[in-house]
C-alpha cells in the first residue's frame, strides 16, 4: 500500500506532519495480489545508490583497459590498480544491482516477469561472465559495462519515481492545509492552543483572520469570508455568518470566527477527498491494463530475442564477448520501463488536475468511458436546478415598477418562514433589493400574508386569497397566471385593497451556469435529456429554457435505471448526473455516473465523479478532460512500445556490418531516454485549459 492509501485508511489527515515526509511508493500499489514493481522503494533510496554507484562507476571506467586504449591514454599504476574495474563493479552490481534482483524475483514469483526481470537478467549475464573471465575463461570482461548499466537504471527510476511522487503530491499538499494547532475556547473569555487531532465534536474554536479552518464546522459567532478554492475550486470568497457551514483547511480571511467542530479525522471533507483521490489514482483503468499486456508480452520478446541474438552470433562465429555483449544489450533496451511509467503517470496528473478543478474522480474507469459519451442526462432538481424556489418573472401593474413590487412584496413575507415566502425574499436578496421594514404582520392559513409596509396595508397571496378578498384579475394578470400554469410555476400575488399591484411567477429557478453547460456539450456533440419525477409541464419549462429535446419527465426513483437501460439498449453511451441518494440505481445503471452537490459529503459511494462544486459546466470539463488523458496515454504507449521496432534489431547487432554497433550502456540510455520522453509527454497535460 502506497504512503497516499495510508494517509486516507489508517491515519487522519491531521497526523499528516508525521508521515508525508516518509517514502513515496509508486502509484501501482492498487489491487491486492498485484505485484508492485516499487514496493518498499523510495525517491530517496534511488537518488542515494544513483550518486554511490556512479562515484565507483567513474574509476571503473578510467581502469578499464578498452576505454584507455580507445582514447589513447594510460590510468595511474600502483599495486592492485588492474583489479579496479572488477572490484568496482562487483561493489556496483551488489549494491545498485541488488534493488533489481530482489524486485525479479518478486516479478517471478507472481509470475508476471517484467521490466526487473530483464534489467536482473541483463546485469547477472553481464556480471557471470566478467566472473568466468576473470577466473581463467578466455574472453573480454564487462565491468565498465555492468558498472554503467546498473548506474543510468538507478538513474531512470530515480526520475521515475520523482516525476511519479510529484504528481501524486497533491495527498501531501492536501494534508499540509489542516493546521496542526487549534485555539479552543474554553468558558467565555479562555482559550487554549491544542492539537488538531485532540479535538472532538462540539468543541468551539476560534480562527483569527487569515488562519486555516482545522475542522468541518458550523459558525457560532463572527462574520469573515473564507477561500475555500483548495476544497471546492471556487475562486470566490464565500461569506460566512452565524449559521453557515465550514471545511476543515479552507482559509479564514479578515474576520474572527468561533466555530462549533462538527466532524473531524476521517469525518472531515478534506479526508473524504484525500480518499477518493488516493482511490482513483490506484484503480485500475484499461489502458493500464493493456500497458501490463504489453509490457508482459515485450518481456517475452525480449527474451525471446536474446536467445536469438546468442544464437545467431555463436553460429556466424563471433567472439563470447561479443556476443553475451550484445545479448545484454537487447535485454536492456527491450526493458519496458516506459511502458510501466506510461499510465500510470498519466493518471496521477489527470487525477490531481480534476481535482484542483473541483472534480474528484472515484473509479478511473469511468473517467476513462468519459470520452465516448454521446448522451447526457441531467436529473433537474438540484443539478440543472438550484434546488429552491425563486421568482421566475414578475408582471406588475397598478403604477408599480417590477422591482418595487419585488421589494414590497418581500418586505410583506419576510417574517414568514413559508417556501414561497422565502422565494420572495430571497430573490429580492439577489437583485440587491433593500428591504423594507413591515409591522403588525398576519398569516392566514392557506390563503396568504398582510402586513404594514410604508404605511400601506399589503397581502401576498395565491388564488385563496384572491377569492377570499373577492379580487378579479385584469386580462393581463389572467394571460400571465396562464402562461405560468402552463410552465408549471405557481402564481403568487400582491394586492392593496381589493386591487392587484403585481403577479409573480415562482418556481425552482434554472441554475444560471445551466444554460451555458448544455450549450456546450451540445457543441461537442453530445446530446442532453432531462430525467425528473416532476410533471411534464414543469419539466418542459425548463428543457425550454436551456434548449433540451428530450425530456422524460414523472419518472419515479425506481424506475430511473431503467430509462438508462432503455438509452443504452439504443446503443448510447450514457452518463447520469445527478445528486448520488436518490439517483443512486441510474448512477450506478449509466456508462459514467457523475454526483453532484458534494461540496461538504464527498463520500457519496454512487458515482464515477463527484462535483465538488455542483456546476453543471464540470459535465464538459470532464470529457475534455477524458480525451487528453485517453491521448496522452495512447501517445505514451506508442512511444514506449513503437521505439523497440527499431531498437531491438539494432541492439541485436543487425547493422554490424555498417559499423554501427550499440554498447549495453548506450542501450539504458536510450532506454532511460524513452522513459523520460514519457514522463515529459504526461507532465504537458497539466496545460490542459478546462474550459475547451
């Protein structure tokens, strides 16, 4: 199990200052009873034997008696100066070799021989020999070859490991925003400093402006706004007041909060994130799986191709030397160390970057499927809705402009706590409107509310109240309430007397970003219906507005999946977006299930993707984000697989006869090369722009 799995099951994320600065193993730590090529390795553990092993490779080199004679010079002499090379690289291949032997035989053992299996067989036949001729066999030993092999391999998977660590950096990152300290208050005027993780529900905390927030909690004193962009995405401050919820490792800005703790450890959201991103990171997705398939079947090859090469050259005649040297050399440059390197740092990357952008992925699979969608279905209330009433359009008349009508209408409501009344209130609110204040205010049951407004005797109410007040409506207000049955949205009125001043339409308004949302899938050719339990007036209304054909409105929970199913027997690659509880079974049903309103319960279990941010426009970031990570990691394979058609029958030694001829190091460094052209390949999608 990789350090990022540890963080999020057997540790809280406030323990993270005893643990992230501990290995970094590698991200193939997935499924139990998979062999972990890295298991118990370290950035650190490479980087170390690397700079050893090349302090002893240097002399080998300068000893090594073909390398003077190549460039015409003569080492220092001095007792026991011959045996440099072979002590040397002895010391070489046990110390920077051993990591490689070891991880064999754990390849062997789980019977998938892999890229440590051809690195082990490589250094031991170069090793053996160099043995055989020192101890009498006739023929040129391959210590300054052994010794500057194992050296660049330690050096490829020091890279390796570091460009895999970095983008799997983003758990550590996580960790690092919880506070380490807390200042809990004690009675009314005490407080004191304690440890994060000593804190338990119902304790109340103060953060001081510009501190971290080091709990999920609800505000019980203070006015501040807090950036949460490192949770949900958000670039804006949020305002939060008494009442308001907060998330452990956001940041307080210039205000003082006492906060009430209301989760903490694993209850909090930033542990859920942590968990969902250390679990999408180690799922497996197809195109590891073909990666494995071909790294396997390349292990095959490549040993199959050293028989060969062994065989070839014995019967054409060719010096043992020669021969075990090219045979070494084709097992090196076959090495499908980028092929291991390929997927998974491409994952890391998109994994993280999703999440940056307020897009946890659970299974990579479904991020994966992302790319082939050709059909959206949005679940209306909550998604492409905001989830609550507001008023939708207002028709005003005796002398009164929309928005005064507006501003009376909830200066009337505003000390009822009924859903209309709040729609009222609420969308004044978000005109910016100032409200009035009111007195001696009455609710009758069923029929509506009256109360004193600027001296005025007001009531708002619905067709009771009318009936009751005997009021008859203009032929403007008859032709506007019709107009909003026919949408499905109730008609809420304003009267003074027995005159009407203003109707208004009220339902549960369009998410503004909605519109913009299913514009732009439609733009990438995806098509987008609406699945709703609502009736099919309300529904039509808002397929409407956002330009949507398909609309399968009255649609109980239940029967949800089904509408997937009958989609998907059409043959339509289909995602559900919905809010993860009771669009669980369709989730579950579609080709990619994508959860909204995550933004404090990210643990929801149903989806795919979770949407931090609840914003409709994710839909499309998430495919483009599939399809450059799907490209990346086809171009990724091609070049770790496609660059041994040639590299192969050149290390075998085919152009012989030309004069060119590789060398067993020559060899790792164009095998480190492909690796490193990989890992450069998969860091250029962290320039992936979202918004295309």
């Amino acid at each position: 199990m990789s350090l990022h799995s540890r963080h999020c099951e057997g540790t809280s994320p406030m323990d993270h200052h005893n643990h992230h600065d501990h290995d970094h193993s590698g991200p193939n730590s997935g499924d139990a009873g998979e062999h972990d090529k890295h298991a118990g390795h370290s950035v650190a553990m490479f980087r170390d034997k690397f700079w050893l092993s090349l302090a002893l490779t240097v002399p080998t080199v300068i000893w090594e008696p073909m390398i003077q004679e190549w460039f015409g010079y003569t080492a220092p002499q001095f007792p026991g100066s011959a045996f440099i090379p072979a002590v040397f690289g002895t010391i070489v291949f046990f110390y920077g070799g051993w990591v490689f032997l070891r991880s064999a035989l754990g390849e062997l053992q789980a019977r998938l021989p892999g890229m440590m299996t051809l690195i082990s067989l490589a250094i031991m036949v170069a090793f053996l020999y160099s043995v055989a001729v020192l101890l009498g066999l006739d023929g040129h030993p391959l210590w300054w070859e052994l010794a500057t092999l194992v050296t660049i391999m330690l050096l490829g998977h020091w890279i390796e490991m570091r460009s895999i660590s970095q983008a799997q950096g983003a758990l550590n990152e996580l960790a690092k925003l919880l506070p380490d300290m807390a200042v809990r208050v004690i009675g009314d005027d005490q407080s004191e400093e304690v440890l994060v993780s000593d804190l338990r529900a119902d304790d109340i905390v103060l953060v001081r402006p510009g501190a971290a927030i080091p709990a999920d909690g609800v505000v019980v004193s203070g006015k501040s706004a807090v950036n949460e962009s490192m949770i949900t995405g958000e670039s804006q401050l949020i305002d939060k007041a008494d009442g308001a919820e907060v998330l452990g490792g956001t940041v307080n800005g210039q205000g003082s909060l006492r906060i009430r703790v209301l989760k903490t450890g694993q209850g909090t959201a930033l542990a859920g994130i942590m968990r969902l991103v250390s679990q999408a990171q180690n799922s497996r997705s197809r195109a590891q799986a073909l990666a494995d398939r071909a790294a396997y079947l390349l292990t095959i090859v490549a040993i199959v191709a050293g028989g060969a090469t062994l065989a070839a050259w014995f019967l054409l005649g060719a010096e043992i030397d020669f021969t075990v040297t090219r045979v070494v050399t084709v097992l090196v440059i076959a090495c499908p160390h980028a092929l291991g390197l390929a997927v998974p740092l491409v994952t890391a990357i998109s994994t993280t970057l999703g999440a940056q952008n307020g897009l946890l992925v659970r299974d990579r699979r479904g991020l994966e499927d992302a790319r082939n969608l050709d059909t959206v279905v949005f679940d209306k209330t909550g998604t492409l809705t905001l989830g609550s009433h507001r008023v939708i359009e207002i028709v005003a008349t005796g002398g009164v402009g929309s928005d005064e009508a507006l501003s009376l209408a909830a200066a009337v409501e505003r000390d009822s706590e009924h859903p209309i009344a709040q729609a009222l209130v609420k969308s004044a609110e978000d005109k910016g409107l100032r409200l009035l204040p009111s007195s001696d205010f009455e609710a009758a049951a069923g029929k509506g509310v009256e109360a004193n407004v600027s001296g005025r005797r007001l009531a708002v109410g619905g067709p009771a109240m009318l009936r009751d007040h005997n009021i008859d409506l203009d032929n403007d207000i008859k032709r506007a309430v019709a107009r909003f049955e026919e949408s499905g949205q109730a008609a809420i009125f304003l009267s003074e007397g027995n005159r009407i001043l203003a109707a208004f339409a009220v339902a549960d308004q369009v998410r503004p970003e909605s519109k913009e949302a299913v514009a732009k899938l439609q733009t990438m050719g995806i098509e987008v219906a609406i699945l709703t339990g609502d009736s099919e007036a309300v529904a039509r209304s808002v397929a409407r507005e956002l330009s949507i054909d398909t609309v399968f409105a009255g649609v109980l929970p239940d029967q949800k999946s089904k509408k997937i199913k009958e989609l998907q027997a059409q043959g339509k690659r289909v995602a559900m977006v919905g809010d993860g509880v009771n669009d669980a079974p369709a989730l579950v049903t579609a080709d990619v299930g994508v959860a909204v309103g995550a933004g404090t319960d990210v643990a929801v279990e149903a989806g795919d993707v979770i949407l931090v941010r609840s914003d409709p426009r994710d839909i499309a970031r998430i495919v483009t984000l599939s399809r450059a990570s799907y490209r990346k990691m086809i171009q990724n394979l091609w070049w770790a697989a496609g660059y041994n058609i040639v590299a192969i029958p050149l290390a075998a030694g085919v152009l012989y006869w030309a004069g060119i001829v590789l060398a067993p190091a020559a060899g790792a460094v164009l095998m480190s090369a492909s690796t490193v052209i990989v890992a450069l390949n998969a860091q250029l999608l962290r320039r992936l722009d979202m918004e295309r």
